[in-house]
C-alpha cells in the first residue's frame, strides 16, 4: 500500500473526483478527512469508509475554515501528511453575458482562494509538522482557451502558478506541492452542460470519444501524494486522456456520424 499510514485532508470529497479520491486513499492505507459542503454527502462517505474518514462540513473559500480544517485533521488523527486541494466549481457562461459583480468572484472563491488558502493554511501545518506534499486540483483548462468557461479556465491557470510558486517557497520546508489536470471526467461538474446541449458533444471531442473516470484520476492523486512521485514537484500533471495534444478529428467523426 502505498499511503499506509499517512493522514490527509481532502476538500471536495464529496464530488465524482473527491469521492473517488477518498476510497482510493483509504484503499492505499491512509487516514482522510474529508471535508465539503455536502453534509449529507459527508455522511455517506464516512458510513461507507468507516473510521478511516473523519468528515468536517468546510467552505474552502473562508480561510478561518480552511485553517480550522487543517488543525482538526491533525486533532483528530494525529498529524497531517497530505492536503489535497480538489474542490471546485464550473459555471459555463458567455464571457458577453456575465454580470461582473457575481461571475467572476463566484468561481474564483472557490477555485482560487480555496486553492491559496490551502497552500497558506496546509503549508504552515506540514511546515510545523516536518513536510508533507500538496496536490491540487488543476484541469487541463488552465492551459487551454475554452468557450463558455472564462473564470474557470482563470482560476485554473492560477492554480498551476500557485503550483509553482508555492514548491519553490515549500521546499526548505521538505513540502512537495504539484497539481493534477483532469480531462474531462464524468462527474456532476460537466452537468452544467446539459440544458446547453453540449453533453454528448463534451464525450465526442474527447479523443476516445469517452470520459475519463473519477476513478482514474484518483489513482494519479494517488501516485503523487506518495514517494513514489518524490522527484515531481512544482508541476502540474496532465490526466486527460490526451486532451489537450489533439485537434478534436472533425473529418471522421462528422462523415460518419454528422456533428453532435
Ligand atoms: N469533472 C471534470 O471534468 C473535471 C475536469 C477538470 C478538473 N476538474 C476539477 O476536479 C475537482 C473536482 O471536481 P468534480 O468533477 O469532482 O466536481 P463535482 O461537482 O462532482 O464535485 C465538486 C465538490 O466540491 C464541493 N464544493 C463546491 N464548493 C465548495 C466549497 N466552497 N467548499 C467546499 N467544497 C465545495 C461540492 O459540494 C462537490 O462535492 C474540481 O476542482 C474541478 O474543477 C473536474
């Protein structure tokens, strides 16, 4: 097992990723704290995993939280060695038709703030602690323009800066800090999409013509909250399936089939 014994912190565990995440850690020997919105959600992962999970309801986007977050990981497991920053939220909308005094901040709270205020809170407790690693959830949209998803595709971009940044001040520290970029995965994030009529065409443009699952990405998370990944740092680590390489193959795909 490639985790056993470690303790981590994990936001967003209630989400298709999250959720995934948490089974995949305890399967590998850890201890997870699991936090979200979702209280209900909370419930059902912690009857499901037993003592394994702690849950805690948390809004990343307050600090006091996030910070009251890390300190109960550490009360009630007895130390942190891993904080995965993974909660996140998309609001697909014409960049034309936002209302600048909700759209951007809405997204940027949550996928931003939430990341920085992992790296701030996360980082001083492993620091105390003697070190630990900090995965963040990225997506291969921080590095690619994409329509409808303007802050989100922001948010992103800064957290694999934040990525960068934070390993290169983490690492006299013995913290390593890297992020993940999904593809596309099936989740309820990519349900926002359906009263668009974009669904079916999101599993079309992928190269297989089908999502990634969450199960998945929890195995590179996985990978990289272990020693086995102790020489990546700093980085961000495609899981997409290879999105982001590719022009979509509209010849094929339109002959045989029409446009989605
Ligand atoms: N699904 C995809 O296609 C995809 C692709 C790339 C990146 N991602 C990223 O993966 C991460 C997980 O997404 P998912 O696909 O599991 O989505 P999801 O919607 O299934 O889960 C997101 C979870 O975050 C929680 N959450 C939302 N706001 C929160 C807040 N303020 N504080 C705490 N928790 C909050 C929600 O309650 C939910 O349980 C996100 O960062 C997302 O941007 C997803």
């Amino acid at each position: 097992m490639r985790l056993q014994n470690k303790i981590a912190v994990l936001t967003g565990a209630c989400g298709g990723i999250g959720q995934a995440i948490a089974r995949k850690l305890v399967a590998e020997g850890a201890c997870v704290l699991a936090c979200d919105l979702n209280t209900k959600g909370l419930e059902a992962l912690a009857g499901e995993l037993g003592d394994a999970v702690a849950t805690r309801r948390v809004d990343v986007s307050d600090f006091e939280q996030v910070q009251a977050m890390v300190e109960a990981a550490v009360a009630h497991f007895g130390g942190l060695d891993i904080v995965l920053n993974n909660a996140g939220i998309g609001a697909p909308k014409p960049l034309l038709e936002h209302d600048p005094a909700q759209d951007f901040e809405g997204v940027t709270a949550v996928n931003q703030k939430g990341v920085y205020y992992g790296l701030v809170a996360g980082g001083r407790k492993l620091a105390q602690l003697g070190g630990g690693v900090i995965v963040n959830t990225s997506s291969v949209y921080g590095a690619m323009a994409a329509e409808l998803s303007f802050t989100y595709n922001v948010s992103k971009a800064a957290v694999d800066m934040m990525t960068k940044c934070a390993a290169l001040e983490f690492a006299p520290n013995n913290i390593r800090v890297v992020a993940v970029a999904p593809g596309r995965v099936n989740t309820p994030i990519l349900d926002a999409y359906k009263p668009l009529g974009l669904y079916e065409h999101l599993k079309r443009e992928q190269m297989r013509e089908q999502l990634i699952e969450p199960e998945q990405i929890a195995s590179v998370v996985a990978f990289l909250a272990s020693d086995e990944a102790g020489c990546i740092n700093g980085t961000t680590v495609e899981a997409a399936d290879g999105f982001s390489g590719f022009k979509f193959p509209l010849l094929n795909r339109f002959q045989q089939s029409g446009p989605a």
